[in-house]
C-alpha cells in the first residue's frame, strides 16, 4: 500500500503526462461579488497562452490591492471580461487546468460570467484539478479539525520545495510557481 505522500506524487505524474495548462488569477477581492482583474494561463513548458488584464465592473477592494499591487488606474486600456473570455475558454477547451486553489479560481470564473450575465460553460473534457490539494496531502501536515491534510499557501510551499521562484501576487508569476510545485511534486 501506497503511502500518501507516495500517492501525491504517483497523481502528480499523471497529471503532468496530460500536459496540462497552468492557469491563475488576481481578483477584486475574495468575497461574492468579486471578479476576474487579471488571468494568466502558461502551458506545461512554461509559456505563456494568454495573460490580460480585464477591467472590472468594480472597484478593486484595497485589501486585494495590497496583497496584488493592481490597482484600478492599471485598467485603461484593459479589455472587458466578455472579450477576454473567447480566448480563455479557446485555451482551456478540453484540457486539464492545473490550478493552485481551484476551488477558488473556479468560482471567481462562475462570479465574474454572472456579473457579466454570460451563461457558464466549458467545453466537456474540461477538467480543474487542485495543486493545493495535492500539495498538501504531499507535505503531509494533518488537521485534526478539519481531519483532512493542512493547506499551505502558494508562498510557503514554493518555499518548503526550495524552489527559487517568487509568489508575487500575479497571475504569470503565480501560474510559473505552480507549475513549478507540481514538477517538484512528480520527481521526487
């Protein structure tokens, strides 16, 4: 039998055998009203498919602005969330979207399509699958409230793994740093 960690990376493996996209994004703020201001998606090698920033309906919380930087005057020339999508779901359509928080970023997605009243939908085939998750049954620290393996943020498990790659708080350098932790994850 398998340990969990030894599962971790057995999962990791596989997913990375999917080539799978890389996708992050920076918000308004974390709340539900809240939507997509900047998305990034990078391939498997690293490079870039699509990253824009979108101008939001609203304003950007300060508490968003200070963990990201982005503020409202970066949205001049921005395009709008119903532009930007086309090209999003082009990238996603059918391929596993590797994503550190999936739970999050899937929502913020769903949010911002029915602030913009579009109906949500993705092509089947399309499937999420949370690094986070995967890197905390990896790292193995248990939460005996939650009975469930503790989640580490992005900054900390780039820093637990060694790698030399920084959380800064946007999309590009947040999609590099979970690719990065999933590589890190499959070869052990």
């Amino acid at each position: 039998m398998n340990s969990p960690r030894t599962e971790a990376i057995h999962i990791a493996q596989a997913k990375l055998e999917l080539h799978p996209v890389y996708l992050d994004t920076e918000t308004t703020g974390t709340g539900p009203t809240d939507e997509v201001i900047e998305i990034c998606m990078i391939d498997d090698e690293g490079l870039p498919l699509f990253d824009s920033l979108v101008k939001p309906v609203g304003k950007v919380s300060l508490d968003a602005r200070r963990v990201h930087g982005i503020g409202d005057e970066m949205f001049a020339d921005a395009p709008r969330w119903w532009v930007v999508w086309p090209q999003v779901e082009a990238v996603l359509a059918g391929r596993t979207v590797c994503v550190y928080n999936a739970d999050f970023d899937l929502r913020i997605l769903q949010q911002t399509h029915a602030k913009y009243k579009m109906r949500w939908s993705l092509p089947e085939g399309t499937n999420f699958f949370c690094v986070m998750k995967l890197y905390a049954q990896f790292y193995g620290e248990w939460n005996a409230r939650t009975r469930g393996y503790r989640w580490q943020s992005l900054e900390d498990a780039g820093k637990q793994s060694r790698l030399t790659l920084p959380n800064a708080h946007r999309s590009i350098a947040d999609s590099l740093l979970t690719r990065a932790l999933l590589h890190h994850i499959a070869d052990q």
